[in-house]
C-alpha cells in the first residue's frame, strides 16, 4: 500500500466524488442518447455495455464500456494529479463502488468489469494492457464474457507483483473479490454448463418480471 501522506479530509472528499462519478450509468445514458428504450427492460437489465449491445446498437455498446471506463480512469488521474498515489487508490476504489453501487440507481450497477479495466490502466498501464489482453484471450477462446472477467481479476494481483512496484496489490485483491462477489450467480452457471455466451439471445423474462437467467456481463 502507498504511504498515505493526503489529510484524511481530502481523501474523504476524493472517495465521495469518485463514487458518485463512478454511479453515472453511462449505459442507461447511451440508451436514451440512442433511443433504445428503457434498458433495464432489455435482455438481462442491467446497465452494462452487453446489455447495451443487445439493442442491436453497437456504436452505443462501445460508448457504454468506454465511457464505464474512462469514469474510473479519470477519477484515478485526477487523484493522483492532485494528492499522489494514496488519492489515486481511494479514487479507484470508490470510483468501482459507486458503478456497482450506484446511488442514481437505488445502490444497484453493473458487474464493474469496464470500471475495473479502466482504473487498473489508470493506476499502471502495464498492469491494465495486461488485464485486457486476459479478458480478450479468454473471451475470444471460450466466448464466456463473465469468465474472461474472473480470470483477468484473478491474475491482476500478481501482475501488479510483475509488472509494476506491488502498492496496489491489496487494492486489486479488493476488487478482485467485489468483482467475484458479484459474479456469483454466474460462477453457478459456469458450473452448470448453463452460462450464456458472448452473442447468445437473452432468455425471455419469467413471469412477475424476474429474470428466468440473468446473463453474465454487466461490464
């Protein structure tokens, strides 16, 4: 962990903004921007770039996960700008809540995979590029979006120990946890064999509005 040299009242005002950039719902945005309709009554209803594509529309899928993106790394720049490496953490840190957690959607998100990509590239560059090479290899080789994200995750800690000076391993565990924590139904699938892939139709919505499967990509 860095050395925490920024007044404790600073990095508090740091995680307050990060977090509530980190809530903007870039997806639900590009959906009105586009005039895709609500997309929380699409495929699977969250608010991530996947969901997003499932509109038919991939010029707003690809603004979704850039913008998801950007919001952790500007809130990481922006920090480390300003106080040095311990506000850049915070940022990160805050910045993943608040898109898993967001407050403009009743503390409900995305999966934070975008969101988490964007801040590692933030944090060390060579740990990002690293971090999305994973997720493309494994997408691109077993077409489960949610496995990509577990795997790049998993192995962002020990490419912070490689790759950059190891400050930010216990951050990455951090969100490497938050990020398994919120694939767990997707884990189940997984193990099911009943995961969607990349591309796959959405199950159609089980009476009373729940879901019957709720696909695996909330980037």
């Amino acid at each position: 962990m860095p050395v925490i040299d920024t007044p404790l009242l600073w990095l508090a005002v740091t995680a307050v903004l990060s977090y509530l950039a980190g809530s903007v719902p870039f997806g639900v945005v590009m959906a009105r921007v586009f005039g895709l309709g609500d997309l929380r009554k699409v495929g699977s209803g969250n608010t991530g770039a996947t969901n997003v594509l499932r509109t038919g529309n991939k010029g707003a899928a690809a603004l979704t996960l850039l913008l998801d993106g950007a919001k952790g790394a500007a809130a990481v720049l922006i920090a480390r700008a300003l106080m040095g490496e311990d506000g850049a953490q915070v940022a990160a840190l805050f910045a993943f809540a608040g898109h898993i957690w967001s407050v403009l959607q009743r503390f409900n998100g995305g999966k934070g995979v975008a969101t988490f990509l964007g801040v590692m590239l933030a944090l060390a560059w060579p740990v990002g590029l690293a971090c999305c090479a994973t997720w493309l290899v494994v997408a691109a080789t077993t077409r489960y979006s949610s496995l990509a994200a577990l795997v790049a995750a998993a192995l962002s800690a020990i490419y912070v120990l490689f790759l950059d000076n190891g400050e930010s391993v216990w951050l990455s565990i951090a969100l490497t946890i938050l990020i398994y924590i919120r694939h767990a139904a997707n884990i189940s699938r997984l193990k099911r064999g009943t995961e969607p892939k990349i591309g796959q139709k959405s199950v159609p919505q089980a009476p009373h509005g729940e879901h019957m499967s709720k696909e695996s990509d909330r980037l």
